[in-house]
C-alpha cells in the first residue's frame, strides 16, 4: 500500500484570504518534491493587486519576481538529479 505525504501550501507573502485574491496555488512538482506555482495579494509587493510565482523547496518559499512584469504564473518546474 502506497502512503502519500500532503503539505498544505500557504506562502507567507500572500495576505489573508478573500476570495482569489489572496490565495496559493500550486503549478508543478518535480521528483526531488520542489514545488512552483503563484499566491496572489491585494496589495501587492510593488502596489496594486497581482500575482507573484514562487517556489517552495525544503520548506522554504522564494518569491520569483520578474522586472517590470505585474502579475505572472508560472507553469511548471524542471527536473533535478
């Protein structure tokens, strides 16, 4: 019998809840567990509401933010050996 692990993501950028806007999702998985996806907040890191992409590996999220790009999700992480 297989057994699964579940974490239950919640960057600690993101606000607190309200509908979409303050939310983490996740996108994409590779086999060593590193996990990318996207929190929104109403605020924003750099004003305004958007979106910011992440990744969360070994229990650390890193917020991934691109110059002069106002909200982004990324859609995947590559493999690592």
């Amino acid at each position: 019998m297989t057994i699964y692990t579940f974490t239950m993501l919640d960057d600690p950028l993101a606000g607190p809840f309200t509908l979409f806007t303050d939310d983490t999702w996740a996108a994409g998985i590779n086999n060593t567990g590193d996990i990318v996806g996207y929190y929104g907040f109403a605020t924003g890191l750099i004003g305004g509401t958007g979106t910011y992409d992440y990744i969360y590996s070994e229990g650390t999220y890193t917020t991934l933010i691109s110059p002069n790009v106002f909200g982004s999700n990324v859609g995947g992480v590559f493999y690592r050996a």
